[in-house]
C-alpha cells in the first residue's frame, strides 16, 4: 500500500512538471524541470528506502511538493490566464526591460535579420530550403551562401559547401565538450548565425528563428509578457516576502495565506523530526558498538 502512495505522488509531481512544461519558454525548462526531477528522484529514494520507510516521509515529500512546485506552478497559470491577478512591481519590469535590451544590443533579434530571413523562405527554393546536413552553393537563389559552422563540423574544400563531421582532441587525447552547431547564412555582406540541430532543415531552423522573433516582439509590446516561472518560483517559495510579485486578487491571496501555512508546517515539520532522525540514526550505533 505504501508503495502505490509513492507511486501515486510520484506520478502527480511528474503530471505537474508536463504540464508546467507546456507553458515554459526553453531556456526556463532546461533550468527548471531537470531541477524539479531531481529532487523528486531523490525524495523517492528516501521514501522508498528501508532504513527511513516508517518515517514519516509521506508527510514530508506532501509538504515540499506543495511548496516547491504545486504552488509556484499555480501562481504562474494564474498569472498567465489573467496578468492583473498580480501586482509587479517598477523594479521587476525594469528589470526585464533590461533583459530585452541586451538581446537587442547582440543583434539576436535584430529587424535586418528578420527581413532577409524572411525572404529567405519567400524566394529560395524547396530544393535548397528542404536540405539537411549538407548544402551546395550552385543550388542558392536568393542567398550569396550559406554553410554551416562550428567545432562538429569542416568543409571538405574551399570550392565546396559539402561538410564532414569531425572532432577534435584535447589534451591528452580526450575529445572536447561538445559544441553548438550553426546555420551560417550571408546575403549583402550580413553573416547571420542561427542555432542548427542535428538533421534540422534549413528551412526548420529559419522558422525556428521567426517564432522565436515573433516571442521577442510580444514582449517588448507587453513587458509583462517577459516575466516567465523563474521570477514566480523564487517568489513563491519565499512566501512573496520581499518580493516584486505580489497576489493582487481574492483568489490569489487566499492562496498566499494557504500557502504561508503550509510553509510554515513544512518547516516546523523539518525541525522537529530531522533531529529525531539523526538521534535514533546515532543511538543505534551506540547500541551496535556496545553489542560488538
């Protein structure tokens, strides 16, 4: 019965991360679900284990779920479903300004790059467009060249745009860190580099781009747009105390006042039995040692 318990927990936390996952932008997502899995593997592993199973440790992992992720999570679809559910502050939105403004200082995102990619994909061909791992320069209508670059990847000639993949060695023989493959492209003296994976289509990877252009100019249309889960779930797990995000409905600070609650049980919760743990861990050595 206990282990269907663990089971069905582990199975809500993991519900909860896909659907956080659905609504978070890929750099929030590297950060934040391998994270979450990690902690849920290891409170699994506790939960499971013989030395803690009659622990209490049910209660526990309940209470950090709640607090590490039910919460946050909410707050965060609550905030997407309706912006004013949420008061943010000057501060905060000054400071994802600031965050915009230096992808606009890096030409990431810039207008130029967006019009010849644009046209990329009105006036190249299929033939060129629907390539992968390989391009030639005498297939380009619309684009002076195009190749990619990066440390996986050489040209076999100065003539050609045919490429092989290699790798080299470091210091003792051991292979490099992997590094990031690029879709190079020039037209009118403008090198742009975009984010290329392994079999992508030129024309994927120009897409790619375009809707994640198409992301950045919402939000700099409408800051609040910038505020992802990250700047929820530093706020959440603080309670909302000295932050830039503050409930600003009904509905939302009753939750605050539910969630400060279960906060504070957690952690009377964690200091009333961690050291109960650690006396019986060490009495039982005591006793081992005297029977030995």
């Amino acid at each position: 019965m206990k282990n269907k318990v663990n089971i069905y927990l582990l199975v809500l936390s993991i519900l909860n991360l896909l659907i956080l996952l659905f609504f978070l932008e890929l750099k929030e997502s590297l950060i934040i679900v391998p994270f979450s899995f990690t902690l849920l593997y290891l409170f699994y592993l506790l939960k499971t284990s013989k030395k803690y199973k009659n622990e209490g440790l049910n209660i526990l992992f309940i209470l950090f779920y709640l607090a590490i992720l039910f919460f946050p999570t909410f707050h965060f679809l609550s905030y997407k479903v309706n912006e004013n559910n949420y008061y943010l502050s000057d501060y905060l939105k000054d400071a994802a300004n600031h965050r915009l403004e230096i992808k606009k200082n890096d030409n990431q995102f810039s207008t130029l790059n967006f019009g010849i990619i644009k046209n990329i994909l009105n006036y190249e061909s299929d033939l060129t467009l629907n390539k992968s791992e390989f391009f030639k320069l005498k297939e380009l209508n619309y684009l002076d060249s195009v190749r990619l670059s990066g440390e996986t990847f050489k040209a076999i000639s100065d003539s050609s745009y045919n490429y092989i993949k290699h790798q080299r060695l470091s210091g003792g023989g051991l292979p490099k860190p992997r590094q990031n493959t690029y879709l190079t492209i020039f037209k009118n003296n403008n090198k742009i580099n975009l984010f290329y994976l392994k079999n992508q289509t030129i024309r994927k990877t120009l897409e790619n781009y375009l809707n994640g252009y198409n992301s950045f100019y919402e939000r700099t249309k409408n800051i609040n747009k910038e505020i992802g889960f990250i700047d929820f779930w530093f706020a959440s797990i603080s309670s909302f105390k000295f932050s830039e995000i503050i409930p600003n409905t009904y509905l939302t600070k009753s939750l605050w006042i539910f969630q400060s609650i279960i906060s504070f049980v957690l952690l009377f919760y964690i200091s009333t039995n961690i050291p109960q743990l650690t006396i019986k861990k060490n009495s039982k050595k005591k006793k081992n040692d005297k029977q030995k």
